[in-house]
C-alpha cells in the first residue's frame, strides 16, 4: 500500500474555488481502480490550509491515478 499527504496552503479570496476544485477530486480519485481511501481535510487551526490523504494499492494504481490529471 501507498499512503500519500499533500497539504495545500491557499490565498484567502480563492478558498471557495479551491474547495469545489479538491471536492471534485476526492469524488472522481474514490472511483479509480486501485484507491483505498481519498480524503479531504481542513486545519483546524488555519483555514487556508487542506490536506489530503490518500492510499493506494500499489504503484501501478498510483500512476493511473496520475494520468487523470
């Protein structure tokens, strides 16, 4: 299995897009064959922060999922 973090740090006035943006993200990357889990966070003590974490089954799924973009 592979785990992934990816923290992204935001601008105040684009937080709403980049909200709708990762919510698309998680939705479609839980369908990919291969995901274990795909989740969004907030920081509870900064909101122009959001993290992501994910699992994959292995490298191949990983790769696929990076094809998607």
């Amino acid at each position: 299995m592979i785990k992934i973090t990816a923290k992204h740090t935001v601008k105040e006035n684009c937080i709403d897009e980049l909200i709708i943006v990762l919510k698309e993200l998680v939705e479609k990357s839980r369908l990919e064959e291969g995901c274990i889990s795909y989740s969004l966070y907030k920081d509870i003590d900064n909101d122009n922060i959001y993290t992501i974490i994910e699992e994959w089954q292995n490298i191949e799924s990983l790769h696929n999922h990076f094809q998607t973009f």
